[in-house]
C-alpha cells in the first residue's frame, strides 16, 4: 500500500488471519466442558424455568386448548414432552445467539471458565455466526463433537473459542 494513500484497501492476506489466530490460545477440552455444564444448569434450571413461564402465558393467550391439553397430561406424553422441547429449543436460540453477540462471545460459563467465541480470523461474532453455533447445537449428539478435535459448531462457522484471561 503507498503511503500516500491511506484509504486505499490492502489486499487479503491469509498469513495475518493465521497470524490473529495464532496470537490466541484457544481453550482446551476442560473449558469447554466447564461452559457446556454451567451454560447448561443455566439454561435447564433458570431460563427453563422463565421461558416456559413466558411460553405458557403467550400459549394462554393463542392457543388455551393446547395449554390446558399439555397441562392436563401426564409427564412423558408426546404433547408434554413436545412442549418441553420446545422450551429448550427456544432456550438454546436464545441464550446462546444473544449472549454470544451482545455479549462479545461470552455466555455465563465462558465468563467463569475465563473462555470467549471468536471469529477465526480473530474479529468477534457475527448475530450470523453465534445464531448458527446455537443452531447447531442443537443437532443430536453434538456435544460428543467436542470430544473429537472441533466441536461442529466451531468448525462449521469458522469460529473457535479462546482463552480470555
């Protein structure tokens, strides 16, 4: 780039991606097991807790027979268990896409394991990126992707997670 021009664009250059991504130490299995588990008593025992409160008031409000029906079954019913999954499923949208973003790629155990979600070419999380990872998540057995060298929501958006502190 001339000096004389400092507006002018510089040319991609896959050295410093790699060079941003090695200036990172990226988090090691019992990290990111300690972030699974806090994120996940979160999620199961709190906002489990708030969102199906706030679920069942929405569902009062547009579908009353489907609630009281859900509410009238016994546990393990497929109408019990589908309006489970979807609490979780919305939990997992949730927490994880806005905490991800709005949070710099910290969610609560992140925070606490001293761990954060970045790009791999170093710059933070797109509402694309961390709405993908927690999309992701919640394809069957892929918690056990992270027991191989990436997690798959790591690998399939290009983003890894590092340590912080």
């Amino acid at each position: 780039m001339d000096n004389n021009h400092p507006n002018e664009q510089t040319e991609y250059n896959l050295a410093d991606d790699l060079n941003t991504l090695a200036q990172h130490e990226t988090a090691d299995k019992g990290h990111r097991v300690a972030n699974y588990l806090i994120d996940n008593l979160l999620m199961q025992y709190v906002l489990g807790f708030a969102s199906g409160y706030v679920l069942a008031l929405l569902l009062l409000e547009i579908a009353p027979d489907f609630l009281y029906d859900v509410i009238n079954q016994p546990p393990g019913t497929l109408k019990y268990m589908l309006y489970l999954y979807m609490v979780a499923i919305f939990n997992y949208l949730i927490y994880y896409t806005l905490c991800e973003k709005f949070f710099r790629g910290y969610t609560l155990g992140k925070l606490l394991s001293g761990t954060r979600a970045i790009r791999k070419d170093g710059g933070e999380l797109t509402f694309k990126d961390a709405f993908l990872r927690s999309v992701i998540r919640l394809i069957p057995f892929e918690a056990f992707s992270g027991l191989g060298v990436e997690p798959w929501h790591d690998a399939w958006t290009n983003t890894t997670v590092i340590k912080s502190r």
